[in-house]
C-alpha cells in the first residue's frame, strides 16, 4: 500500500520549517478542551472563583496608583502636553497588558515540564499545549478588560479629561494579536530551553519583574530622557503597552516605525520560538 493511502505518517525526517501548524489546527478540539481544563483548574476550589480576575487587577491598580501616582508621583503622560488622563486608567491599562503578558509567558515556558507525563504517554501536536494556553489567559484579559471599559465609560461620562474616541481605537485588535504573539513566542523560547537548562525556570519569574520595570506600566513615557527613547522602545512590550493607551485614550505617543519595527521583532522571535520548538519536541523526553 503506498504511504499516500495513510492520514498519519510517521518518519524520521524533520525539515527546519516542518512546524506541524495544519496539524494543530486539525487538533482544535483538544485545544478548546485543555483551554477549559485551564480555566476550571485556575479557579477550582476557589471561594471567589473567576471574580479573581477582576479583583487582582484591581487591587494592583489600587497599589500602582498610590504607590506611584501619589507616593513617587510619577507622571502619568506618554507625551509632553497638557493631557488629563485618570491616574487609576492609565494603570489599569497597563497592568491588564502586562498581566497577560507574564502569565502567558510564564505558563508557556513550563509547557514540557509541566506536560510531560502527559506528552509522554499521548501523542498530539505539542504546539497545542502553549496555544491553549494562550487562549485560556485571553477570557482573564477579557474579562479585565471589559471592566477597564466599565471605568473609562465611567470617567467619559464623568468628565474632566481628556479621554476621546478616535480612529485610534482601531489599533486595539491589532496589538492584543501583537501581545498575543510575542507573549507565545517568548514562552516558547523558554520553554525549548528549559528542557536542557533547568536553571530558566528559576530565572523566568526574576527575569519577568525586570522586564516589567524596563516597560512603562508604572509610569509614564515621559519619564525616559529623550536621547534614550529610541533604545528604550525597541522592547516591543514599550510600543504594545504605549498603542494600546494611545488606543484607548484617543491621545498619547505613536510612532508609526517603532511600531513596525516592534511587530517584526515579535514576528522574529514568534517564528524562532516555533522553529526551536519544533526541533525540541522530537526528543525532549530524553532530555526532561
């Protein structure tokens, strides 16, 4: 019989960019099923259940705006003007991004470790694994979200800012895919690493508080001097979080190249994180 009459084929032949992306989305069931298995088990046994995601955002806010607002007295402007922009916003909207961008890359960069008893008794596309759970931390960034829209309704209506509904809004979409992509790339990355080098595992979290400190969730971009704002925003998490304010805002800093250059930074490290992913997977059972 020739090997064409079989669905499944399994060879030894691995080419560099055999990503096995079809065969995942073949396998969409099981990432709807483990993406609820993510959820529940998050919130399992748990007195407020899912109201934790609506709660932990609120209070880092709360800490974020005394702390920093108040206390430090950090500014708040991504640009310099007179712009009037709720100090309890423009942390939310922040802490959202960065919330969903840790969890995702933490989780994810824990997909063999934590899969493997798993992986080594089932066989599935491994790349369903960190999709799922990309997918499961969205309905938390949702959920956040439509609260961030509950209190910038609030404040629209309330008046005193400088909030406004633009054409920039239609930037939303665009960076939440942005978010999504670098969040799973990065993870990924890790994750491929950590089979050989447990030490990353002890260095994710570390490394992760740092990063956040070196992307303006606590602050303003005004704060950076300005011979240093070109370096600074070549993290893309800088460009994800400062459009996704701008975006929301209506007012705030975008610049169009560093956004392009941020998106191909993203898009590099996602498909490097595939391709090393996908040679990992072969025989990370060897090495786990």
């Amino acid at each position: 019989m020739s090997v064409k009459s079989y669905k499944t084929v399994i060879t030894s032949k691995h080419r560099i960019f055999d990503l096995h992306l079809k065969e995942t989305f073949e396998y969409r069931d099981l990432i709807f099923l483990f993406v609820k298995r993510d959820f529940v088990a998050l919130y399992k046994q748990t007195i407020l259940g899912p109201l934790w995601a609506i709660i932990q955002p609120l209070l880092t806010t709360v800490v974020f705006t005394v702390v920093f607002g108040n206390l430090a007295g950090l500014t708040t402007n991504d640009v310099a003007g007179e712009y009037i922009v709720p100090g309890f916003l423009f942390y939310m909207a922040g802490n959202i991004c960065w919330s969903y961008f840790s969890s995702t890359v933490s989780k994810t960069s824990n997909t063999f470790i934590a899969n493997s008893s798993t992986m080594g008794k089932v066989y599935y596309p491994r790349l369903v694994s960190p999709v799922a759970t990309s997918l499961s931390g969205l309905i938390s960034f949702g959920i956040q979200l439509a609260l961030f829209v509950i209190f910038w309704i609030f404040y629209m209506i309330k008046g005193g800012t400088s909030i406004v509904i633009s054409p920039s809004l239609l930037l939303l979409p665009v960076t939440i895919l942005q978010m999504i992509i670098l969040s799973v790339g990065c993870g990924i990355i890790i994750s491929s690493l950590t089979t050989k080098y447990r030490d990353l595992v002890m260095l994710v979290s570390f490394g992760l508080e740092l990063w956040r400190y070196a992307s303006p969730v606590a602050y303003g971009l005004q704060l950076i001097p300005e011979k240093y704002v070109s370096l600074y925003m070549l993290n893309p998490v800088s460009q994800i979080i400062t459009t996704f304010r701008y975006s929301l805002f209506g007012f705030g800093y975008f610049n169009i190249t560093y956004f392009i250059i941020s998106w191909v930074m993203s898009l590099v490290i996602f498909f490097v994180g595939l391709i090393l992913f996908s040679r990992i997977e072969k025989n990370f059972m060897d090495t786990i």
